[in-house]
C-alpha cells in the first residue's frame, strides 16, 4: 500500500510538472571542440626494432546532436543524443553519444549548469606504423556548460572526458608494452544550440 501511495505522489508531481513545462525538440553542433590529452599515454613495440608512438596531446571532437529539451520556470533539462569524431595524429574514432544537462537561468538570455553523459566509441582505429588492434568502449563525460542567446544560442562546455581501451598487437612479430590505453582528457567545446 505505501508503494501504490508513492507512486501516486510521484505521478501527481510529474502531471503537474509537464502541465506547467514547456517541452521543444533542440539541435546541437560543436565543430570547435577539442580535448587535452594529459596521460601521456604511448604504445611501443617490444623485439629488436623497438618502436614508440605516443597519442597527441590534442584530440578533437567535432559532434552533432538532437533531442528534447524541458524548461519549468528557471530550470532547463537537456536530453540529447548524437554522433562524433575523436581524432588525433595517432588515434581516430566514430562516436555515439548521449548527454543529459541541468541548466539554470542565470540572465534573461544565458543559463549555466553542469551536464553528464557517455560516449561510445566504436570503431577505434590507430594510424601509425604499428600493428594494433583497439577495441570499442565506452567513456564518462562530465562538466559545466554555459549558453548564451535565445532561441539559437551559443554553448561553451569545459569538460572532463575519461576512456579505457583494450590494445594488443596485430602483428605476430612483436607485442605491445601495455594491453591498455587509458585516456583522460580535459576539454572545451565550443557550439551552437537551436531550440524549436
């Protein structure tokens, strides 16, 4: 009974939420979007010809988005989903992503508030000269973003980005010195965001 009695409330509280929300579909483009590589993460091939490659220390992330944003008074809730890129010299990747952000209105045309997501990166492909195979995973966004405009607005983020990938080689004439690239970058996207 106190179950049913809960979840009655909660119902209540939701109808009365989406009767006083205003809900519209959003759109997002962060071509200016990079990440700062501070790991220092290498891979080196072990045998006679010992070869080190190390990832760059910037990585970009040009992305695209959509989803539904829900506004109540001050508040605004961002639910979205996209595609990337994660390239550097050594290091690319197609991305899927999904983001949820929490902003509040903090003038009558600028909302700050901080934002989680996850991106899975999928087809993970290393361009230098050794053999190796990478395996897809999945990583941690998390950070504080700030837009700026109305109805298309501009959006900057500084961001935390953490991402584990499986390596080994893919040849049979050496191995590599780790099994794992662990990637922590901080970075800043910079975007626009239109609300329909």
């Amino acid at each position: 009974m106190k179950g049913v009695n809960t979840a009655c409330v909660l119902l209540s509280l939701l109808v009365a939420v989406a009767v006083r929300a205003d809900v519209y579909w959003i759109a997002e483009a962060f071509p200016a979007s990079f990440f700062m590589n501070f790991e220092n993460e290498s891979l080196e091939s072990t045998g006679e010809a010992r070869t080190r490659e190390s990832l760059a220390t910037l990585t970009f992330y040009p992305h695209l988005g959509t989803g539904i944003g829900i506004e109540v008074g001050t508040l605004m809730l961002d639910l979205n989903a996209g595609a990337g890129i994660l390239a550097d010299s050594m290091f690319v990747s197609g991305t899927l992503y999904g983001d949820v952000a929490l902003r509040w209105q903090a003038a009558r045309a600028a909302t700050v508030g901080p934002h989680v997501g996850v991106i899975h990166a999928f087809d993970p492909e290393w361009r230098g000269s050794l053999d190796v195979d990478i395996s897809p995973t999945t990583g941690i966004i998390g950070g504080i973003q700030l837009t700026m405009g109305d109805k298309v607005s501009y959006l900057l983020s500084v961001d935390f980005l953490s991402m584990s990938f499986n390596a080994e080689s893919g040849s049979p004439f050496y191995t590599l010195n780790t099994d794992s690239l662990d990637m922590k970058w901080v970075g800043f996207q910079f975007g626009l965001r239109g609300q329909f």
